[in-house]
C-alpha cells in the first residue's frame, strides 16, 4: 500500500482526495500541506511514495514544490492536478519530472485509474527487478530504445511507446533510461531531434513549419521554444547565421 501525501491550498479539495484514498486498497494519506513550502517539508518528515500536488498554490507553487522534491529524490511519484488543461504547462511538469496529471474538477474514478496504474507499475517492476537479480548480469535493453528513436525521428516518440519496446513499465523504463544514457528521455528525443533540424535547416530551403512537422512536432510553436533553449536561437534566426557564415566571398 502506498504512502500518500496530498498538497493543496483548499481545504475541502484535501478531504474530499483523503476520503477517496484511504476508501481504497491501493493507498493511505500520511501527510497534508497546503502549500509548496510545506511539501517539500512534509516530504522529507514522511517520504511519501506518492504525491498528489496542486499547480496553482500561493508561495511556492506546485511546479517549483515538485522540481526541488525531484531534484532530492527523482524516483518520487508526483502526480499534478490542475484546473487548467494547458498544454505547455503540462508538458513543463513532465519535462520537470512529474509522472502524470489529472484536471479538475477530480472524478473518484480517474483519480483511482491514476493510483491503480502506479501500483500495477510497482508490482511489475517489483517483480523484473526480482527477476534481474536472478539473472544478474542480464542487459537491460535500453539499446532496442536508442535504435527505435534514432529510426522513428519523424514520428510521435512516446515514452509509453518505448517503453513497450523494451518490455519495461514507462515508470521504470525512465529511470533506467535517464541512468544509463545520462539525461531524461524528454532531453534525449528532443536533442536529437534538434540536431537533425539544424542538418535540415543548414540544406534545405523548406520553411520552419515544415522542419517541425516532418522532425513529429505537431505544434510549431513548442518546436520553437526547444529549439531556442538548445541553440540559443531561433531555427529561423540558426538558419540565417549559418547561411551568413558559409557564405561565399
């Protein structure tokens, strides 16, 4: 049974989450806080394996709260709610770490969805690691990973997707990918990815909508954004550089 603790700054919010959980099998609320400040206290006093954590919080807010407890601890379980379905503010909690979110207003069912999950990922990779401790030794196939990114470049890479690839949950597949290649599998993809639009953008006349949409991006905005915080630029303003610099006199 896991141990839970709930963060959020409305009171009623935090019973009507405790009633649920506690109602059920798979996990018990240790903890409560009602801010950032205090679940990162709160954290350290209880080691909760699962927290549940508002974004929108006074003080330190759920985003800061939940990158500072991953920073301690990354195979902490942070699962986001939120009352806004923003798709840039949820990509931010998963790049920061998250495992999951859930919109408000919390229906009984989806939050117990979200619970299940975890606990099934807990005793499947209860039960590979069992497995990889009789077969020490054994390679864990983050190779097969590496192999299916490079070849699907202008695909949606998941990381559910590949995880499936290497037989692991998505939970445990990230914790292995991030300890043996050294970065997050968000990082990874997107470096990639990045690099090949800058060999796109450095030989091709194509505009930048069309380099995001072909490298999978559907959103050219995102696209943009990962771009300049990897070059230090926009691909547009990349583009132009290069083309300064390689010019011929």
């Amino acid at each position: 049974m896991f141990k839970i603790m709930i963060v959020d700054d409305e009171i009623l919010e935090r019973q009507a989450l405790k009633m649920i959980i506690n109602n059920s099998e798979c996990g018990k609320v240790v903890a409560e806080a009602c801010n950032g400040r205090e679940a990162i206290e709160l954290d350290r006093k209880f080691n909760p394996d699962i927290i549940i954590m508002d974004v929108k919080m006074p003080g330190i807010d759920g985003m800061k709260a939940s990158e500072i407890i991953k920073e301690q601890n990354s195979n902490k379980i942070i699962i986001m709610i939120t009352a806004y379905d923003d798709f840039e503010l949820v990509h931010k909690a998963l790049v920061l770490g998250v495992d999951d979110y859930i919109l408000k207003p919390i229906k009984p069912s989806e939050l117990m969805n979200v619970l299940n999950k975890f606990f099934v990922n807990f005793k499947i990779n209860k039960e590979f690691c069992a497995e990889k401790l009789v077969n020490d030794g054994k390679e864990i196939p983050i190779k097969a990973a590496i192999e299916y990114i490079h070849d699907n470049l202008t695909g949606n890479i998941t990381l559910e997707k590949t995880a499936s690839i290497c037989n692991l949950s998505p939970c445990y597949f990230s914790k292995v990918f991030k300890k043996e290649v050294g970065v997050t599998f968000v990082s990874y993809v997107n470096d990639i990815k990045i690099n090949k639009a800058k060999e796109m953008l450095e030989n091709k006349d194509i505009p930048v909508l069309n380099v995001a949409l072909d490298l999978g991006f559907e959103d050219c905005g995102y696209f943009i954004r990962v771009f300049k915080k990897s070059q230090g630029v926009t691909p547009k303003k990349y583009r132009e550089a290069y083309r300064e610099e390689n010019r011929e006199i």
